[in-house]
C-alpha cells in the first residue's frame, strides 16, 4: 500500500490544536457557519473560539433537529435530491432526427466499482422505449429444432436461472469520433455503455430441452417493439454463453433494456442483444435483416464492408480525472488517484498501462474490485499532482491477447468510414491549471 | 449439467404442427387473442385456423405497431409500471408507534443475483431518513489520533477508494420470530437485509494518513441525523476491512442508507453501520452509548445480556418457493428449481444443504453465481415436484466452520428472549397443493 498523503500541511489540525475540541456541539456549530466549497480542517477547528455548551448550535443542521421522512416513503427509493446531476443525457442521432431513434448516453464519469446502477444504463432503441405488458407478452421459439414452443414469461422462468455480470455496448460507442474529437466529455465519449448483474437462462439450457437439429447454424432474434429488430447470430455463440435475460441488478429488467426479456450475448455489440424479444427462429443460413445490412455493418479503406462484426474488441478510457471532473482543485504535490474503465468482449482484462505523455512512456495501473470476463473492469493509479500539462491515456490489454492500438494503427486497418468498433487509445489533454480535454495522438 | 423437461408433453408442440406456423404474424396474432394466464404452446399452434397473411394482427399489440417512448423520457430511469408489486413495505415496530423510527422490508422474495438494486434495499432508520446537503455535510474525525481533520465530502473522496460486495443486516432480522412464526411472507420473515456493491475508503487508509495513538482502543461512529445515532466499535476492526462508503451499486448512497456516507463494517449489525456518519472519535474505552445499552444487546437465559454482539452468524432462506411464490401452478413430475440465499458476516458460504422432512436426511444445494467473502451467495437445486407435503430447509455452513443450528439447539443456548441474532434453520411448509406457509420446526 502506498503511502498516502492527500492533505497538504496547513490542512491539517496540529495535535496541540487537537485540545481545543471541546465537544462535537463545536464541531456542528463552527460547520453550519462556513459557506459551501472546500473547507480545510485548519479553517474549521485553527483559529475559531470554542463554546462547548452552545444550546443553540445543532439547530444551524436541519436534519440533525427533525425527524427525517418515513422510511417507506419511497416503496420504491430513489437517489437524493442533491444528486440531480448524474443523469443519463441525450445523444440525438443525426440521421434519424427524432427521440425515439436515439441514445441515453450513461454517465461514465460518476460511475464507480462495475455495476451500472439501472436508472443510468445506458439505452439505444430504434423506435423507442416499448413498453411490454409481460402477460402478453410471448416468446416463439421455431424453425430448425425438433419441439417449437411458445412461451409465457412465467413459463420461461421456469427454468433454471444463471447470474452473471457483463457490459453491454453499442459498437458506436466512441463512432462520432473517427475523424477526431467530437465532444469534450467523458460521458458523450464513451457513454454507450453500462454494465449490469443479469440474471435469465442460458438458451443452451432451453435447446437441450426443445431439441436443436443439427443442420441450424443460425439464429434470428427478433424484437416485439415497433422496429422488430432482427439480427441473425451464429449458432456457435448461441450454444456458448447466449442468454435470455428477464433480471438486471437483482429486478426486473427495465423497459428501456428490453422489459420484459432481452437476448444477451456476453462481449458482442449491444444492437445483437435484441431487446423487448419476441421470436428466435433456427436456420441453416443467415438472414441478412436491415439492421444488419443498412447498419451495423463497416466500411473499410477497401472500400468493402465487414458484414459479421460481432465482439467488441479490447477497450479503455480514463474516467477521472475527465472534462466533466478536472484536476483544477489539485494542488501541486497532492496525491490523487486516476480511475478509469476497462473491457473486452474477448475476454477478461489481464491489465492497463497508463501514459502521461501521449504513449510514448507508460506505467502499470492496477486492477481493483472484481476483475470478470467480459465485465467492466476497473483500473486505479495513484498519482502525484505537479501542475503540469499531460497527455493522459490507458491501453488495456486482455487474457485472449489483445491490446488497444494506437490512432494511428487503428486508421491503417479501419479508415476513418467504419462507424463502428472504435477501440484506439484513448488521451485526455490536462492542461496546467488542471481542466482536461478530449484530444487524439495520431502518431 | 441436469436434463431439463419442465413442461409436460400435452404443453409441447410436435414437430408435424410446427409446419403450420407460416410466419411471425400468426403467432402475434393468437397470442394477442387468448386471455393473460398461463399459455400453453399447444394452446395457441394447436387447433387454430392459419391465415399467414391477415394484415390486421400486428395491430392487436400496441407496442408492436406505434413508437415507443423516447429513450431519454426518464433521465434517471424507473421499473416498469407492471412491477409496481417489486416494492419494499413498512415493519411499523411496535415499541415506537411510528413511521419513522421504523423498517422498509426488502422483498427477498424477488431478489435474483446477489445485487439489491438500491430502490428496493431494506433500511432501518431511528429517526426517519436525513435528507443532507453534502456540501454542507463534514465528518469530524478525532479522539486518540495524531492528527484530527475535519473534511468536506469533497476532500473525503479524494482518498484511493476500493469497491467491495457486501451484505447489510439488521440483528433483528427474523427477531419477532423467537417464540414461532409471525409472517407468513418470506419479505416479512427475513427481509431486513439486502446486499449491494460499495465504494468508499478503508479507514485503515486514512488512519495511515493521520495517524492513530497506540492507545486507541475503540472507536465511536456517530450519526448527523436527529438520532445521532452512536455506537462504539473494536479497533480491531476498524483496521481490518471498515469502509466509509459514499457508493452504492455504482451510484451515490442513497439517502435511506445514510446519504452523503455511512460506515460499513462487513459481516456485522447493520445498526453499526452508523449513517448520516458525522463523528468518529477514538478512545481507550467503549462508550456505551444509548444505543448499545437499551437496544441491541441480547438477553440470554441466565438473565445476563450479550452486550458487544458484532457479527452477524451464518444464516439462509429459501426464496422459491415462500408464501409469496408458491408452486400451486406447478404440475407432478415437472422439474423446478429452488433458490435461495445464504450469507454469513463471519466467512464466505461453503455449502448450504436443503431438506425435504423438516431436518431429517439433506441433500447438497449448488452455489451459483458469484461466492464472495460476507455477502449474499445463492444457492439452487433441481427438484422433481411431486405434489406431497414437504417441511422444506435449507442450512448453510461457512468456510469459518459455522453452520446453523436448529430451532431447539438456538433456544438451548439463546433461549426465547434475545430478539437479536437469529440464525436457526428456518423451514417452509409446502402443502400437497403445493402452498407455502411458514413453521418452526422445534426438534
């Protein structure tokens, strides 16, 4: 463990001073006095006159005097008042001009540990948010198996459950900036993701019940919303870790990720995770639906596209320090710990590599909290602040072998055309005064 | 892996029906006409008249038809209004009358994974919930320490933070239930406890930072609500794995469970777990607050009472079935799982082992999922339903060599009157109708 030193000198209380606290009544009193911002220990208990028995001073915090609220006020509880901030915001998409053909980017930079929390996932819907009556609801299960079925959602749970814990990303996530920086914040950036605990059943479980023949290589997944998303899945994948999913975070699955059953296919691109599903049909070939051939697909140099694009490579970005939270209060000396996120849908994350000079130099972050396949995983290095400019990066490598490329070698393969798969490293500009912006190394 | 066959073969569709579903169109179409209930598949593909072409079945789904909401209706997302029953409900104690000194239930019942998502979490409050302004908010720490601070949230969350998955439970969970059943309700029964993902900072880091007095001994926490709550804890653990936590599920604490932080002591009673935290001071001594004299301490037969009890034993529940789920819908020879939760505050969960004859003969249950140090682990097992009567169990043992005792060992050595702790075997009647009520079993 390293030692930590995070307060500079005059902060801190000098064990002499420490006798003048008299009483926590103090404390609350001399608190209530200060207004809001940072407030150094030194300021709250150096220079001030203790009164150890003022009557009059827990009443200065509301809440320390009232009764708070009922505690089931909330039967349902949501987040304090003073957290209005950390909401998931709107990426309007240019081509379809509307909110319902849109994106709830999350908020990467408030996001902390793996678990996205459900009221922040992040959503992508191509003709909004359905919103499913699960006792209409059915699932058709047909083509090339031996015993179709339709079921009721409460059928369906009647099988036995697995809980795991993987992202879900759009393989847009970073596409508007192929050419370079697009917004200058971490959740416009990177905010088509989220990661959650899902709970729902293995379609393998499901096959070996109804019977798969063995001439179906292919699966049509097909949403009951309004866009009747179709996408066709190999049948490798659907017999590896494919599920069907009706939990997320110990609940319901919520009604912009599917509500009430979504396909989830662990490490691939979220569109293939069809959401709201109603049908999955076997076949000996691919279906080549619209939304796998109009979309989803990536031009490259060649000027041919890569129609199966299916896992999400290797990937990382630095969530703090970031545009929405600057190093601007740091002061020079101070420790303060870099975070950021790392994940591969081919894998687990073997490790980081930080740079603080655009990737010439690099060091060992390290990995902290669970560390699970094909699940956010996150990354930590404790850094002492000097007040000079960086070029702050990551590269995250995982245990199938993979690592980020660099801008420059990420062009030479791909292009700037391809929309999607953007997995080049990511650099934060951090400016001497501490503000960070979104910039890009092409070397 | 076990053969599943959960559906008897009348509810099947044979393979020669199955070339009667001509297109999607005709499923959405019978599915829309039958009534909400349980559908078999051999009820809508069966006997029905096949019109693959009818153009006015995709409009008997609503949502199949019109654009769904826009994804960033709800900025902050909510369940689906369907799961308006998901909800926590009030345990009004008793010896206080009202609603603020009182418990949420968590409903257990329909927990999936091991996250408890933070709108359904269980929370105990003793003067009803504190809604603090953070930016206002300062945790005071001082006593026998080298350096006493006084820090702003901001300044707090500057220390390296670590992500932990933990249980929190209130000692009286189950504690009406000394003397025998009180609820027939596994939410009532057992639901004051949840389980989440928290972030925060050990405070063995920021003792490093400011130094603790060889002569430290114990710590007192002490709540900023109206009930300034106090409770006195071992050094030991204070040095071992105590957190304060700002973080909960990957977003900030909410306000039922201490907003802007509280402390966490993993494995021990929730009501230690100070919220609202504002002080912590360090002395040579317990402080023996109100808290920890009138209240949570366990009188045991010789009429001594137990008064430092800090860890929670290992303890479990079946929750499928319970009162709330029963398998009144499940049919003879049909195959259905069981889960559960295990948990222990003083190791990780071995093995859990489930009875069928109230304790007579047990068979091994499986983990599943992830099994992590003092936290909800669930457990399963595939039962062939057959419609008998059954006094079902489930023990769990943790890799600190604890198991549960039986009702008659626990009274032996607790007798009736401790309200807290309560980890005896707990046992679910399952009639020949397959309804689920709650008992004791007392050999």
């Amino acid at each position: 463990m390293k030692k930590i030193d995070l307060f500079s000198k005059d902060e801190k209380i000098s064990a002499s001073e420490e006798k003048e606290v008299k009483s926590r009544r103090d404390f609350f009193k001399k608190a209530a006095q200060l207004s809001v911002g940072t407030v150094t220990a030194a300021t709250i208990l150096g220079p001030v006159e203790i009164k150890a028995d003022d009557p009059a001073i827990l009443e200065e915090q509301p809440w320390a005097t009232t009764l708070g609220d009922p505690v089931t006020k909330n039967r349902y509880g949501l987040p304090s008042l003073y957290e209005h901030n950390n909401i998931r915001r709107n990426m309007k998409l240019l081509q379809s001009g509307n909110w319902q053909a849109s994106i709830a980017m999350c908020p990467i930079h408030e996001s902390m540990g793996i678990i996205t929390p459900n009221g922040l996932f992040f959503s992508r819907a191509h003709g909004g948010v359905a919103q499913i009556d699960p006792n209409k609801h059915r699932l058709m299960i047909h083509g090339l198996v031996e015993k179709p079925i339709v079921l009721t959602m409460d059928e369906l749970k009647r099988y036995p459950s697995v809980t795991r814990t993987h992202f879900i990303e759009c393989p847009a996530n970073g596409g508007p900036e192929w050419r370079g920086p697009q917004f200058n914040s971490a959740q416009f950036a990177k905010g088509m993701m989220s990661c959650a605990e899902w709970t729902g059943v293995y379609l393998k479980t499901i096959l070996k019940d109804i019977g798969l023949k063995p001439n179906a290589k292919w699966m049509l997944a097909e949403g009951g919303d309004s866009s009747h998303m179709g996408r066709t899945i190999p049948i490798d994948k659907v017999l590896d870790d494919a599920m069907i999913v009706w939990g997320q975070n110990g609940e319901a699955l919520r009604p912009e990720q599917g509500y009430p059953i979504r396909l989830l296919l662990p490490g691939w691109e979220g569109n293939l995770c069809v959401k709201w599903l109603a049908r999955l049909e076997f076949s000996d070939k691919p279906w080549y639906a619209k939304e796998e051939t109009a979309k989803y697909t990536a031009l490259k140099p060649s000027g041919k596209a890569i129609q199966h694009f299916y896992a999400l490579e290797v990937n990382s970005i630095i969530t703090s320090p970031c545009p929405e939270k600057p190093w601007t209060d740091i002061k020079k000396g101070q420790l303060v710990e870099i975070e950021g996120l790392a994940w591969s849908g081919m894998g687990t994350i073997k490790g980081v590599d930080i740079t603080f000079d655009g990737g010439k130099n690099w060091v060992k972050a390290e990995l902290k909290g669970l560390v699970l396949p094909k699940a956010w995983t996150r990354f930590s290095y404790i850094y002492k602040y000097e007040g000079k400019p960086l070029l702050l990066g990551s590269r995250a490598y995982d245990d199938a072998g993979h690592i980020q490329p660099t801008v420059k070698q990420e062009r030479e393969a791909m292009g700037v055309e391809s929309v999607y798969h953007r997995n080049a490293i990511h650099t934060w500009e951090v400016t001497a005064k501490g503000e960070v912006n979104n910039v890009q190394v092409l070397s």
